[in-house]
C-alpha cells in the first residue's frame, strides 16, 4: 500500500468496482487527508460493451445509486467517458490533483492501472495513492509456513481465518465533495428498476441474515433462496467483504459457513493475481492438451437451454433471462459442457463472463478451472456429474425445472427430471413431444462420460 499521510488540496477517487463511500478505503484516505475531494468513474465503452444487458443494468443502477449518496452529501459522481489512460491525466491535469484508487487482481486491471500509473507520470502528476478494498485480505497476506500461497483451498482457509486484518484507513474525513457531474450516464432500459447502491445492498444483506443460519442446509437447493444472492454486491462492492464478514460473524455453523464462501472468493483472487496466466491456461499445464470436441451446434444448444437435460436447461435459461445463476446448477451445466460435450472449459467461461452480473474473471476462471479439473485444488478429473442424479438430488420437486423450463411445468414427479424416460401417456397429458416441444437429449449420459474419460487420459498421458 502506498497511501501516505500527506494532505492535498484536491484529491479525485477513481471508483472501479468499489461502488461505496461507506467502508471504502480510497474514499477514507482521500476524504481524510484532502480539502476537496472528486469522486470520478470513468465508463470505458469497451468494457461496458462487453457486458451483458444485466450487468449493464446493475452497473447503471448501482452509478445511480453512488451519485444519490453523494448527493445527499452536496457532491456528485462524476462520470467521464473513454479510455481511462487518456481520461485519468486529463482530469488530474485539470483539477491539479492527487489520484487515490482501490486496487483490483485481474490481469487486465493490472495492465490498466500501470499504464495509468505512467501516463499520469509522463505529465508529471503526483503518483496515485493505492489502497486494497475489494477483498478481505488482500494478496501476498495469506501464505503458508513456506512463504507461499497454498495450491489446496483448506489450509488456505485456516491460514485465511487467522490472519490479521491490514488496518484500512477508517470511516469518511471531512473534505468536501466536488460537484461535478461529467456526462450523463447511458440509457439502459431495465436499469431504473434495479434495486441499485450500497443502501439496496446492505438492505440485502439484511434480508439475507433472517437466513443465514440455515445456509448449510439450504444453499444447494437452486429451487430456494437459500443462499446470500451478494455476489453481485461484491462484485460492484456496493458491500464491503470485510464489513460482510464481520456483519456476519462466526457465531453459529451456518454464519461459519457462509464466512467460509468468503475465503473462497479471497483464494480465487489471490491464485490470479499470482498465476495471471490461468486466464487463458489450465493451471496444470498438462490439461491444455485435452482435444475438446468443441461442436459449435451443441456449444449452441448449452447456451440457449436446448441441450434435453432439464437441470442444465433451466440453469442456462436463468442465467440468460435474469444474469444470475444458482451456484448448484454453475456446477452442473459447467460439468455438462465440459464432460458431456468435451467442450473446452474457455467457452463457457465467456458465456458466463458475457452474461453474469456477478461476473469476476477471478471466481469465473477459478471456479470454471476447479469444473474441469484443471485447477489447483479442482475436483478430479475422473469424476464426472451424472445430471439425472444432480437434479434428482438438489432439485428433489422439480420446482426449479418448471419455473425455468415451462414448457415440462406439466410433467408431474420424477418425469419432469428425465422425460424421455416418461411414459407416453404422462408425456401427452402433459403437452410434451419429445424432439418437438422440448428437446431430445443432445448426449447419451454414459456414453459421453466413457469419451472424455478416454479424452482426459490421453491429455494426461495415462493409456
Ligand atoms: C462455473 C462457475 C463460475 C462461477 N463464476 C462466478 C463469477 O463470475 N463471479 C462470482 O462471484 N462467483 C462465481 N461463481 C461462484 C458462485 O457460483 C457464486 O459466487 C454464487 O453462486 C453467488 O451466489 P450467492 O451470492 O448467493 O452465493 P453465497 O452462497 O451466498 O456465497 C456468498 C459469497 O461467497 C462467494 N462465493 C460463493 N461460492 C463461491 C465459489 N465457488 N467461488 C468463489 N467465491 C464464492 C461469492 O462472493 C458469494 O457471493 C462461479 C461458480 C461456478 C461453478
């Protein structure tokens, strides 16, 4: 951390994915040691661009969200367009300020905010004060006895549950808020009625503790919300990690656990910051040598939720119509697309990279990496989902299939799980032809797991 205590006239706080005044180490700092204090986002049409229509909104909502606590506090949010390399200086240049901003782990982000860092040097502006406030701990915190960041998450975990917090720079100082308001932010159709800011979040969170006890029970049923539903928060950081962590505590199982998807989402983090290559690269090398199928109609199929696997299909279909996806069903349509399909984990990364609101290269390489086995502490690559089980299993009603999937929302019992097991008679009543109203399924189950065992061997050397 480079923040020092040296007062300036003017300071301009370059919001990210910090999207909060409150428990913001860069907005503290800035406000406690400046007069007057800008508060910038900086909207890089490329990557908005590349964000699908529900983070667009979430983004939209949560600006809006920003720029209303702002006002209230006689600021504005300032909104500038274009690239921040050329944006950053020319801003600073005008205001004569100091740049403080909250750093981020992707390798993208990285490469950014050094070209900042140089373009700002090249005009001879002060160097920007950085500060960590998107994770718990931030990296190069949580090592083992050796020095090192664990491969495996567990000793992670315990390493991560002890360490000392790094003193944040703490509560908001007395600058004053700028008032300016740049350029008008676009319209996104949808974005007025999401719920946006840090005072929608934290009234999440408060709904989210009525719950929190029962998590370890609750949080792999996709048909309930039985799970928190913050990654989006973390994700904008209209919510703190830390403050959630402490809001939580530690004081029953199912907070422990809740606590413990927290040490995850740290680990994922800090694995990219330190192996920025597993962006594109299995972690172990080893599995890039897979031959994917990589069938462009069934990658389709995946995609729309037309593959004739009712779990993955109302999974694909959730997260193209809302952005949200159950953390269940990730699992089970990643291990369907990689397995079943022998397609190459990098596609459905993107999907869900494109469509996610929570979408976070970190927890989505991370995550997509431990589905294909590929990863550090990633499942086996022998052990393949068997999705007639998975949805039998966490979907025990069928709920969560007939809302995402209506046209199988007649299908009554265990049909709804497998209907070309059904008996014709049910599949009639129902409305249901197979191969016309809804898909056959696109793979034979059995057959498909022999193909990418024997694919997954010959990578690794093992026939
Ligand atoms: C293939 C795949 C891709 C994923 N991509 C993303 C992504 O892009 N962004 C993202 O935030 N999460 C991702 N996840 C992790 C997880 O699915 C989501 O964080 C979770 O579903 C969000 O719902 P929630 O907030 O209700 O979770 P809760 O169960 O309430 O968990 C609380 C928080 O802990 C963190 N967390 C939970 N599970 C994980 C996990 N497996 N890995 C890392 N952190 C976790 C998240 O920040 C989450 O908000 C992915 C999982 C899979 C299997």
């Amino acid at each position: 951390m480079t923040t020092s205590p040296a007062r300036s006239k003017h300071a301009i706080v370059w919001f990210r994915r910090d999207l909060r005044l409150l428990e913001n180490p860069a907005w503290s700092a800035a406000t406690a040691t400046s007069d007057e204090v800008t508060a910038l986002f900086v909207l890089d049409p490329t990557l908005f661009n590349a964000a699908g229509p529900f983070r667009q909104q979430a983004l939209i909502a949560h600006l809006h969200g920003l720029d209303d606590m702002l006002r209230e506090r006689d600021g504005r949010l300032r909104i500038e367009h274009g690239d921040p390399v050329d944006v950053l200086p020319r801003v600073v240049a005008e205001l004569n300020a100091v740049t403080h901003w909250n750093t981020d782990t992707t390798p993208y982000a990285t490469r950014r905010d050094q070209a900042v860092t140089r373009a700002l040097a090249s005009t001879n502006a002060a160097e920007p004060r950085t500060h960590w406030g998107t994770l718990v701990h931030e990296p190069g915190r949580v090592l083992t006895g050796k020095g090192t960041l664990s491969k495996v998450f567990t000793p992670f975990a315990k390493v991560w549950d002890r360490t000392e917090l790094t003193p944040w720079v703490e509560g908001v100082g007395d600058g004053r808020i700028a008032d300016e308001h740049g350029a008008p932010l676009p319209q996104v159709v949808g974005a007025e009625d999401f719920p946006g800011g840090e005072v929608a979040a934290r009234a999440r969170v408060g709904e989210f503790l009525d719950r929190v006890d029962d998590y370890p029970e609750l949080r792999d049923l996709p048909a309930i919300d039985g799970t928190s539903l913050l990654s989006g928060d973390l994700r904008f950081g209209t919510l703190s990690p830390r403050e959630l962590m402490h809001v939580v505590g530690d004081s029953t199982d199912g907070r422990r656990a809740f606590v413990r998807q927290l040490a995850w989402r740290d680990w994922y983090a800090h694995l990219l910051w330190q192996t920025p290559g597993m962006v594109r690269a299995a972690i172990k090398p080893e599995y890039d040598n897979v031959a994917w199928r990589n069938d462009p109609d069934e990658y389709d199929a995946w995609k729309r939720g037309r593959t004739g696997f009712p779990i993955v299909d109302a999974g694909m279909r959730q997260l193209w119509k809302t952005g949200f996806m159950h953390n269940r069903v990730r699992m089970i349509v990643g291990s369907f697309l990689v397995k079943d399909l022998l397609i190459d984990w990098r596609w459905g990364e993107r999907w869900f990279r494109h469509l996610l609101i929570d979408a976070d290269v970190s927890q989505n390489v991370g995550n997509w990496q431990w589905v294909a086995g590929c990863g550090t502490d990633a499942a086996p690559y022998f052990r393949v989902f068997n999705p007639w089980t998975q949805s039998r299993k966490f979907d025990p009603r069928g709920d969560y299939i007939r809302r995402w999937v209506p046209e199988l929302a007649g299908l009554r019992g265990d049909a709804v799980h497998e209907p070309a097991k059904a008996a014709p008679l049910d599949l009639a009543g129902a409305g249901v032809v197979l191969g016309d109203t809804y898909p056959l399924p696109i793979v034979d189950h059995a057959l498909a797991r022999d193909r990418v065992l024997h694919a997954y061997k010959r990578a690794l050397g093992k026939t």
